[in-house]
C-alpha cells in the first residue's frame, strides 16, 4: 500500500478542527487530490499519465488523431460564429498539454486562418501539470490562467474538456429508512490493535450537510422514495460540477461549451440496481473502489451525471445542442478516413498496426468510445443555432 504520510496528518488535522470532527466526502476527495502541496494533482505521478508507470491514459495519450479531429469540430465551430477574429479555446484541465498541442499543431499547418484566430488559454489548478504543460508548450501561442480570472460574457469561443468533470469532488449520499443521509470521513479511533502513528479514515452517516443534495434530485429527476431504492442504497452527487458550469456559462458571451467524458444520464446513473456508486479509483492502471488507500498516490473519479449538465445549463442560459458517444462523434469527424488511409501510407508495418490499434480504441465502445461528448451553446443567433455540429451528425 502507498500513501501520503504528510497528506494524511493534513486530512486528519482538518477532520479534527472541523464541527463534530467530521467533513464530507467532497472535502476529503478535495484534499486527496487537490492539496496544493501533496495531493494526487500535486505530485511526481500525475507527470506519468498516459505513459508507462502512469495510474491511467486518456484519449490524448493515443497520439494526434483525437486532437486533430476535435481542431476539425473547433474549426467549424469557428466558422458557425463568423469567423471572428479572436476565437478563444479555453481546455481546462490539460493533463500535459498533449492535447493542446495536436489542437494547436493541425490548425498552424492545415488551417492558418483558424490558427491566426485562435486565442488557446488553459486553465489547470494543478501546478505539477500546469509546469508540465509550459515545458511541453512553450513554442506555441498559449496563455494560463484561472477560470475565475475570465471575465463575465468576455469570450466567444469554446469551453472545452476532456475527462475534468469525473475528478471533481462529489459528496456521497446513502438511504436510511427511505431518508436521504450524507456519508462523511472522520478518524477511527486508536484501539489496541491499531498501534500505527498515521491516522485510519472511517465512514459515519448523518443529516446532509446541505439542502443542494436534495434539491439535486429534483434537477435530474429522480425520486429516490420509490419503492425500489432500498435501504443501503449509496451513490454521489456532484455539485462541484453545477458550480463549474454556472462559472463557465458566466463567462460565455458566445459560442460553445463541449465536455466529453465517462458518465450516464440520470436515470442510469441512479438506476437502483446500481446501488454502491460510480467512485473508482486508478492506481499504476488498475482500479478499485476504495479510496482510503494509496492517499495522495491515486486518482479518485466518479462518473458523470450528463443530465445534470444539461438541466443545470438551461438554467445558466446554455442551450443544448447535442450529446453522443465518443466513437460516433470521432468517425462523423473523420476518423474513418483516417483508419482506411492507413492501408496506404509507407511506414513500418509495426507502425501502421499500432496506430490502427490506437484509432480502434477511441471508437471502442467498452472503453473510451462509450464517453459521451455534450455540446451546450449560449448567444448564438437563429442562423447559428441552425447550423448543424458535424460531431453530432451520426454517421451513415
């Protein structure tokens, strides 16, 4: 087992200054990956993603193509608008900056116009990755800051992401009795047989913590008074996000909002028959569910709740304009494209076969093919909204 010695005196010495010496899941999660100094998003291992020894990989780990291809839905997106003359693309959370680079090589080389445009800011609360960013980055137009240093109704572009919103912290919930009740972290207490000098976290359960985590299921349209939600029952709700997005669609004056990410619709996401949640935990590309191991040495996710996105953002004024899987949102960009003309390029056959490996596992279903990709937009006039994404089209 591996864990932050430092970071958990830092969560037990919160823990006991907070009332009744307990705090929520949503602030041990914070602190577990988002403590400034010892935080998962804080350490040696976040530089590892994507690669060998790293915890996981993302889409962007599998080389250029799923960069160039959302820099083909970036470009429409751009010419939906008119083609101003500053579109901004903020990424937030940019893991590396492999993505911003592909993003932002394709467009210099295929598309000088677009390039010219394009204001690429970054916005990444981490700064083990945002050092790793700047190194990988630094020959190219791209500018950091904080989401809450942009401006209200300041940008016209797009606000995009690919897998923030699972790492948010989320609160976790139970069903007593058919009662709503909050799952918080305290301490155990020392016994004999615990004669170790690093604190062991527990669970306990009591009143919610605020009434958002009720008024969450009326957003989403659940009722969890069905017979059908047993006692026991537990899940997350996510509220971090809904703040995320209202700032987000704050800043928007026009253009887009696209968040591609692991998650369900509500009545998925609740379904009784999944009664433990969505919390997994990545640790050196495995996972389990347990995330009092491995403190500040694992990533901590939850699924995401898309339909809490989308009714959160009708009312911070965004408008849906679609939502779809990964796969059919890559192929309707191109990708097919790309797996046919790999049969024709003059490269080592072990190269050609890697990258066709590559390309199979954005579209695979069962893993990051099954993400879904929501487009939101805000201050588009008719005409615009009227345009068609070629990302939603569903391919023939």
């Amino acid at each position: 087992m591996d864990f932050n010695p430092v970071l958990c005196m830092a969560i037990a010495n919160h823990i006991k200054s907070s009332p009744q010496q307990r705090i929520t899941f949503a602030e041990y999660m914070e602190l577990a990956l988002y403590h400034p100094e010892h935080g998962y998003y804080s350490n040696e291992a976040v530089k590892k993603i994507g690669f060998r020894g790293g915890d996981f990989f993302t889409s962007s780990s599998l080389g250029a193509d799923f960069g160039e291809l959302l820099a083909v839905q970036f470009l429409q997106m751009w010419e939906n608008l008119g083609k101003p003359n500053s579109f901004s693309l903020i990424e937030m959370g940019a893991g590396q900056g492999l993505l911003a680079s592909h993003i932002l090589h394709y467009s210099k080389l295929h598309h000088p116009d677009f390039f010219a445009a394009l204001n690429y800011i970054i916005v990444e609360k981490s700064p083990g990755l945002r050092e790793e960013q700047q190194k990988h980055l630094q020959n190219l137009p791209v500018h950091w800051c904080n989401l809450e240093d942009i401006l209200p109704n300041s940008i016209t572009g797009c606000f995009f992401s690919n897998e923030l919103v699972d790492a948010l912290p989320v609160h976790q919930f139970t069903l007593e009795a058919g009662e709503l009740r909050e799952i918080y972290v305290t301490i155990q207490e020392e016994t004999e047989n615990n004669n170790s000098d690093l604190p062991t976290f527990i669970e306990v359960i009591a009143e919610p913590s605020t009434p958002k985590l009720a008024e969450y299921f009326q957003l989403v349209g659940i009722d969890l008074s069905q017979n059908a939600y047993l006692d026991g029952y537990r899940s997350e709700i996510n509220l971090a996000a809904l703040d995320w997005l209202s700032i987000v669609a704050d800043c928007l004056q026009s253009g887009y909002v696209l968040t591609i990410d692991y998650g369900y619709p509500a009545t998925r996401y609740y379904n009784p028959r999944r009664s433990q949640g969505t919390i997994q935990c990545y640790y050196q590309h495995h996972h389990h569910n347990n995330p009092y191991i491995n403190i500040g040495q694992q990533d901590i996710t939850a699924h995401v709740d898309f339909t809490a996105l989308e009714n959160w953002g009708k009312r911070c004024h965004l408008n849906r304009v679609g939502w779809i899987q990964q796969g059919l949102f890559l192929m309707a960009l191109g990708l097919g494209e790309r797996l046919a003309a790999i049969s024709y390029q003059q490269q080592p056959i072990s190269e050609l076969l890697k990258r066709r490996e590559a390309l199979h596992q954005l579209i695979d279903p069962t893993g990051l093919g099954g993400f879904g990709v929501l487009v939101q937009s805000k201050g588009l006039t008719e005409t615009q909204a009227l345009q068609p994404l070629k990302g939603l089209a569903v391919p023939d």
